[in-house]
C-alpha cells in the first residue's frame, strides 16, 4: 500500500530541536524554536493557571464531550479579551467564534471555510517573511499563496511603502494574513498609524483582513497588542478573521487552546458563519478537548485571576524586554556591530540579521542554536546564558 510513500519534509524549526536535543555538548542553547522560558530555562506554568488546575482536580468532574464550538464561556471570554469587553462588534451579534485546538486550528478550519466561500479563485496574501505553517496550511485548503512586502533587510524595521504597493495591487476578495502583534519570524510591528494605514487600503480594494493573534500580551500588554482587531472593529469594514492561541500567553502550548473568530456583516451573517465554522471542525476532529479551555475560562472568568494572569503576562514579558536590552548592551561593549535594532523588536523574536554563515558558525562552533533565517528567540536567553550568547555572536560577526 504504502511501498510509493516518499520521505515528507520535516519542520525546519521542530527539527532544529530534535537536532539540538541530539546535541552531546554541555552548555548547548537553543534560540531556535519560539517558547517562552523562564531565568531557569524552564516553561513556566502560571500561578493563577495552577489555581484553577487545582479546583478542577478537585472537583474531580466527568469528561463528557464538548459542544462542537467547544466551551462556551470560554468562547465569550475569548470575544471579549479579543475585541475588547465594550466591543459594538460583540453588541450588535457580528462575531462567530469557536475553540480551537490551538491557534493552528483556527488557522485551518478558517482556511478550509474561506476556501469554500472563494471557490476556485481562493487567493491568500503572506507577509514576507512569515511562519513556514502559514503557507503550508493555505496552499493544502487549496489557496493560490501570494506574498506581500513586510521586512526590511536595511533597516531591520518595516517596509511600510513596499506593503501598501504589494496589497494594492491584489484583487477584491484576496485573504490578506495579518501577523496582530509580535511578527513572527521578524519581531517588527505596525504602529496604531501604519495600521490605519494598512486598513484603509484593505477597506478600499475589498480585500479579506485575517488577523493571526498568537502572541497579545508579548509586546504591550493585551490590550495594546490587539490595536489592529481595535482599528478593524471601528474601520467599518464588514467582515475579518481573527485566530487567537493561548499557547504563549498562558503558557499552555500542549493543552492546545485557541480560537476562532469570524465577524460578519450582521447578526444573521455571524450565525450562519457559526454554523458552517462547526460544520468544518465536525469534519475534521468533531469538537475540541476540554482541559486548557477549562483553565484559559477560569482564569479569565475570575476578575481576581485574570488580574493575576495579565500581572504573570506581564512577568513574562518584562524579563524578554530587560533579555533585550541586555543583549543590546552586552554586544556593543564586545565591540560587536550595532545591534540596537534589537530594542526596537517585539515579541519573542527578532531578525537578528545574522547570515546562514554566521548561524551555522554559532551552530558548529559554539552549540547555540537559532534558524538559517537568522531568526533568534530572545526569550530563550536568561542572565546564565547571555554572556555566552553575546560573545559567540560578536565572534561570528567579527
Ligand atoms: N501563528 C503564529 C504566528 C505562531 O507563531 C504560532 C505558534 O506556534 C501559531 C499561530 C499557532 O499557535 P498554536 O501553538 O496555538 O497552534
Ligand atoms: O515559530 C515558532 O517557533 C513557534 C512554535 O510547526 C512552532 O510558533 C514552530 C513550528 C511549528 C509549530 C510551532
């Protein structure tokens, strides 16, 4: 059955991993995959996650299937952390959302429903760069994949006027991919302004705004962080995408919660989107698992916790602006080039800049990891690690 199966592709970041795992050197470190880890090098679980965790096993309760669409409260508390408590979109019925298993389904089963929709023309816009699993989850839904400018390589910041030439210049009806806050692989972000921007030229040529919101919380706060689903909400724009993860932000990566949120032209609109969106996941995993949206809702249901949460958040992403700077710091006193740039990113990430070359030196030579893009996770560095890190670096850049 089977004797014609070629070897799939690998995923070049799950793979570094797996590479660095296999890595018998002592002190090895690995900038490659993007996962928050705490000053120990630990994934931290969350004190107002544990307490929840706690009163669930307590409560010791049966496991009975979930709604399709999955928890209810926890999809309420999704649309209100995600369009804001106030939102006139969640007033007036115009958003349909649903759990995911994680933000990736989200990715997918919105793809497959947005195919459906665009039929045999379906088109959709990537920054380039972007993660890899964008393009690969597009072009299997059946999408024609197109890129738009984003990353300057000069500047190290964001080519705003090669964006604006790129999207302006797709047909109505294209899905434009939007990155919310903390661009992953770059780290470079769009001001409230550049937004504005961005959004009335989707607005004028009819274009598809699907916002990717993994990481609300890393750069600002959560609320900051959703400026762009803000500006959309009050642009007028009828109708947008939002998939949210939780695996970042309440450091849940393998509980795999996330969500879907599709907002329509009107509430008749957003319920007949809530429909097809379960009839999409019933095809494909039936309904979501219980677990992490039990915890995401109890964190987020409690005014108490949720305070602790967005203080634990902020914990979080404190320590990766202070990595940041010391990073900055360190390279400079080395006598490195500028690497100011760094500051000026957001999120776990950032475009180091660093050549193939370099990244395979640092690799060979000194057992540190990052991605051939040059792409670094800033929030794997710590204060054990990141005189080593720095000196390597200036060496490499020498
Ligand atoms: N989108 C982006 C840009 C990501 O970096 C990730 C991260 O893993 C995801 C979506 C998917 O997140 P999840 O792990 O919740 O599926
Ligand atoms: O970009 C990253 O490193 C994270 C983690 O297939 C990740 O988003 C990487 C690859 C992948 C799934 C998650």
């Amino acid at each position: 059955f089977f004797a014609s199966l070629e070897m799939a592709p690998g995923d070049p970041i799950l793979g570094l991993t797996e590479t660095y795992v296999a890595d018998p050197r002592p002190g090895k470190i690995n900038l490659g995959v993007g996962i928050y880890v705490d000053e120990q090098g630990r994934i931290p679980l969350l004190p107002s996650v544990h307490e929840v965790e706690q009163a669930l096993a307590a409560a010791a309760k049966p496991r009975g299937y979930l709604p399709i669409d999955g928890l209810a409260a926890y999809n309420r508390l999704t649309q209100q952390l995600v369009f804001g408590a106030e939102s006139p979109l969640l007033a007036a019925g115009r958003v349909a959302t649903a759990q995911t298993i994680g933000g990736s389904a989200a990715l997918r089963v919105a793809a497959d429903l947005l195919k459906q929709v665009a039929g045999a023309g379906a088109k959709v816009a990537i920054s380039n760069p972007s993660w890899g699993n964008h393009h690969v989850v597009f072009r299997t839904a059946g999408f024609e994949l197109l890129e738009y400018r984003y990353y300057s390589a000069a500047s190290h910041g964001l080519d705003l006027a090669g964006m604006l030439e790129d999207l302006g210049k797709l047909e109505p009806g294209t899905v434009v991919l939007l990155h919310a806050c903390c661009h992953n692989p770059t780290g470079v972000d769009l001001d409230a302004a550049q937004w504005q921007q961005v959004i009335g030229l989707l607005k004028e040529r009819r274009l598809l705004p699907f916002v990717d919101m993994a990481y609300q919380g890393f750069d600002q706060d959560t609320e900051q962080d959703a400026t762009a689903v803000r500006l959309l909400a009050a642009s007028g724009i009828e109708a947008f995408v939002v998939a949210n993860s939780y695996s970042k932000s309440f450091s849940l990566y393998g509980e795999r919660v996330g969500a879907l949120s599709m907002v329509g032209a009107d509430r008749g609109e957003a319920e007949r989107l809530q429909s097809k969106i379960k009839q999409v996941i019933r095809t494909i995993y039936s309904s979501p698992s219980t677990h992490g949206a039990a915890l995401v809702a109890g964190v987020l249901g409690s005014s108490e916790l949720r305070a602790r949460w967005e203080e634990e958040l902020g914990g979080m992403r404190g320590r990766i602006h202070a990595m940041r700077a010391g990073f900055v710091e360190k390279l400079a006193a080395l006598g490195a080039p500028d690497f100011g740039f760094i500051n000026r990113q957001a999120g776990m990430f950032s475009y180091s800049g660093l050549s193939k070359a370099q990244v395979h030196r640092l690799r060979d030579e000194y057992a540190i990891y990052a991605l051939d893009s040059g792409r670094i996770c800033v929030a794997a560095l710590n204060h054990a690690n990141l005189d080593t890190v720095a000196a390597a670096v200036a060496a490499v850049t020498r």
